[in-house]
C-alpha cells in the first residue's frame, strides 16, 4: 500500500525518449511501455497537475512542485517572478478585459496572461528585469 499524501509524491519522472530523433518521429511505444506520462510514469494514486500557465508552457508536475511555485511549473515561476495571486476579478491594466489579477511588488495589479507575456518577451532578453507595467518599477523576484 502507498504511502502517497495526495500530493504527488509516488511520481516517478519517466527517463525514457519517445521521440526518435533518425526517424524524426514519435515512437508508438516508448521504453517504458506506455505513452500517457508527459513525463511522469502513470501513478498508483496521483496525477500530475498543469501549471497555472499550462496553456504556454505545457507542464505537468506532481501537485507538491505546484504548491511549492504558486500554482506554477518552476520555469514558469522563474520567469513571471515575485508576485500574489490574488483571486480577484478586476479590470486588467493592460488588456482591459475582466480576469484574476496578480499583485505585483509594487501593489499594482495585472493579470495572469498579461504579467506572463511581459516577462516572457523580457525573459527572452539578455537583460532580464520585469517591471511593472503601470509605474515601470522593477519587479525583481531576488529581492
């Protein structure tokens, strides 16, 4: 019997390459016999969760590295940097539409998918430094 807490933790990350780089194909069974991980072996009692983001990013993770990043895959976390998820319906700042907002360092709000895009396109710089899209106020998740 598991001794699993639900949080994930009977994961086992799966090694094996699906992807055959001669063919440039996906094999139609990897190693491992299976195909249905993204990148977790099927569990016994866990499935993994997406990132908050997963429509960007496409990660799938045990629940305690979720918990452990708010919410978020740890590349995910990294980029987007410091900030609260706040639960709050609120007119965002930058795309004007009605979505849950972020609370950033500096106490200005912005949503989800816009703070994902800003540090994105930021990130993708040599020069990473998001700041705030209201107050221009560097929202360095170090500090």
């Amino acid at each position: 019997m598991s001794s699993c807490n639900g949080l994930g933790e009977c994961l086992i990350q799966c090694i094996c390459e699906c992807y055959n780089e001669e063919t440039q194909e996906f094999d139609e069974v990897c190693i491992c016999g299976h195909r249905e991980h993204e990148g977790y072996c099927p569990p016994n009692c866990c499935a993994p969760v997406k990132c908050r983001n997963y429509k960007y990013c496409e990660t799938i993770q045990p629940k305690w590295v979720s918990n452990c990043n708010n919410n978020m895959c740890i590349n995910c976390a990294v980029q987007m940097g410091k900030h609260t998820y706040t639960n709050i319906i609120e007119e965002c700042c930058v795309c004007l539409e009605n979505k849950i907002m972020l609370l950033l360092k500096c106490n200005h709000k912005v949503c989800n998918d816009c703070w994902y895009n800003i540090t994105k396109n930021n990130f993708e710089n040599s020069n990473h430094k998001p700041c705030c899209p209201l107050c221009r106020n560097l929202n360095d998740w170090t500090q």
